[in-house]
C-alpha cells in the first residue's frame, strides 16, 4: 500500500502553532473585540490560566459557608445585626428596591455575557473563514442564540456548585475533626475537581462552537463537544498547558511593569505627604487606581479573547482530522514510525 508523503506531513504536523498564532494575532490585531471578551469572560474565562486559583478559592468560600451552618449562633448574630440596621420601615423598603436594582443589573451583566459569548465565537468563526463580519451583526447572531447559550451556562455552573459542595465537604469535616485522612481526600477530589472543572470548560467551548457555527441544538452541542474532546483528550490537555503557560508568563510579565510604573506614583504620593496637599495626594490615588483596573481589565479582555480564539481555531481544526498529540509524536521522532506490512 503507498501513502502519499502530503497526506503523511499533514496527519502528523503540529497543530498548536498555526491555531496559536492564529489566535495570537487576531486577539492582538482586532482590539475592537476587546469589550466582548471581557463581558464573555464573565461567565466563562476559559479557565485554563486560573483555573486552579478560582477553584481553591471558591472551595474555600464553600467551606466557609458550611461551616457557617453548623454554627447557628454566629448566624443568629449576623442576622440580628441585619434587622437592626433596617430599623425601620422606610430603611426596609430602601434596602428591598436597592436588592431589587441589583439583582436586575446582575442578570443584565449575565445576559450580556451570553449575547458576548455568542458574538465572540460568531466573529471568530468569520474571521477562522477569511470573512469580514459587521459588529452588529456579530452581536445579533449572539442575541438569537440567547437562550441556548443561557442554558448551557446555567448547567456548567451548576455542575460546578455541586461538585464544589461535594469538594469542600470533606475539607469541612476534616477541619472540624482534624482527620488526617479527610484531608488527604479533599487533596484528591480537589485534583479531580480541577481536571473535571477543565474538561467542561473545554467542552463548553466546543459546545458554543457547534451552536453558534453549525447551528446544534443544546444537547447535539454537548453531545459533539464531549466526543471531539474524547478523540482528542490528549491534544486538547496538551493544548490547555500551553495557554496556562502562557498566560503565567503574560501574567507575570504585566505584574513587573504595574510594578515599575507604580514607582513614579509612589514617588507623587511621597510629595504630596511632604508638603500636605490633600488634593493631590487623593488625585495621584484616585489616577493610580484608575491606571492599575484599566491595565487588569485590558490584560483581562486580551487574554480572555486569546483563550477564546485559540479554542474555537482548535475546533475546527480538530474537526478536520489528521491530529497527533505532541507527546506522540516526540515519542515517534525518538523510536521512529511502525506500521503493519502490506502485502
């Protein structure tokens, strides 16, 4: 049997370069799409560059939480402070609407996270296809989709709450008892928590993909994520280490130089202390915080999109076939190729 040499190269090429690079550029080039990677970001960050700090993090506030049931006089306490502070009827009322207004923002950030999601992964499918898409119509392509992307969102999170219950049980157990072997436990459903966090997150990816691109329905979409990622675990792991790396080093990167552009703040605060100038020390404050959220929220909103655009580029790349995990081919260019004789 002869194989051609083409078809050979293309089914054991790399596959992270060109969707990395791909991904690189267009998250660094359409600054434009910024706003929409923040707002999906919201929702979902794509969690494979903090995935483990947001884990612990929220494992803890669990914890917290469970341990806050099993002491009903801290709880007792917190809720007569509560009531003395609404002492009367008109702090009450004002207390409800504000809960009210609030509650109503929060769904309209959720919401917009979705249409975002929805937008983002539209224009990265046009953009993956060499088209030009309007803004507008990215953002109403995500508005009909609404729904569906809601609804998968919603099952994601609460997949997560759960899990993070179950997770922080017995860390909670472990912490009232001192159990040694709770708290070995906990180490291991919170590793596994972690690599299932990660598998989910990725299948929602590919999910939104089906959705939005090939018009799937919530449960083909699911169905189509968790078996691209079954025939591509290991590339689609290998990928996730590549973006985590990259993103500590981004992350690290942008840490030195909030670090070193600090200085000349400081250096402003110093002088206003100096010759007590309320004003100026409040502006230099007020401007260096302004300068330090701007900075988070642009690192936010670029890596989000990267993140982002390097999953959408691996679905359809993952879709077309001819994928090798690095792993296998590092092991291949070590021992070299064996296939059965053909007669």
């Amino acid at each position: 049997m002869i194989r051609s040499h083409a078809t050979s190269q293309r089914r054991h090429q790399p596959v992270y370069r060109p969707a990395l690079r791909q991904a690189w550029q267009f998250s660094w080039q359409e600054k434009r799409f910024w706003p929409l990677a923040l707002f999906a970001s919201i929702l979902l960050s794509a969690g494979t560059y903090d995935m483990v700090g947001n884990t612990y993090m929220r494992i803890m506030g669990q914890t917290d939480f469970l341990s806050g049931i099993g002491r009903p006089t801290v709880i007792g306490a917190g809720w007569h402070g509560a009531f003395s502070s609404f002492s009367n009827v008109l702090g009450t009322i004002n207390a409800l609407e504000a809960a009210v207004i609030l509650c109503i923002l929060l769904l309209a950030i959720l919401a917009a996270s979705c249409v975002a999601q929805g937008a983002l992964v539209y224009l990265l499918g046009a953009h993956r296809s060499g088209e030009k898409t309007p803004y507008r119509k990215a953002l109403s392509v995500g508005a009909q989709a609404f729904w569906p992307i809601a609804m998968l969102n919603v099952m994601v999170l609460f997949i997560f709450a759960v899990l993070r219950f179950f997770v922080a049980l017995p860390m909670w157990v472990a912490a009232e008892r001192g159990s040694l072997g709770l708290a070995l436990l906990y180490v291991v459903l919170f590793v596994v928590f972690v690599a299932v966090t990660l598998i989910l997150t990725i299948m929602q990816l590919f999910a939104l993909n089906a959705m939005i691109l090939q018009g799937a329905s919530v449960a083909d979409a699911i169905l189509r994520g968790w078996q691209l990622f079954k025939r591509h675990w290991l590339v689609c792991l290998e990928t996730a280490v590549i973006l985590a790396v990259i993103s500590i080093l981004i992350n690290i990167a942008v840490s030195y130089m909030i670090f070193m552009l600090a200085v000349p703040f400081l250096l402003a605060l110093i002088t206003a202390a100096v010759v007590q100038s309320t004003f100026m020390f409040y502006f230099v404050g007020i401007l260096c915080g302004v300068f330090a959220v701007s900075l988070c929220l642009v690192l936010v909103a670029f890596l989000s999109q990267l993140q982002y655009a390097t999953w959408t580029f691996m679905y359809r790349r993952l879709g077309e076939g001819g994928v090798v995990p690095k792993i296998h081919r590092l092991i291949r260019s070590v021992y070299g190729g064996y296939t059965v004789p053909q007669n």
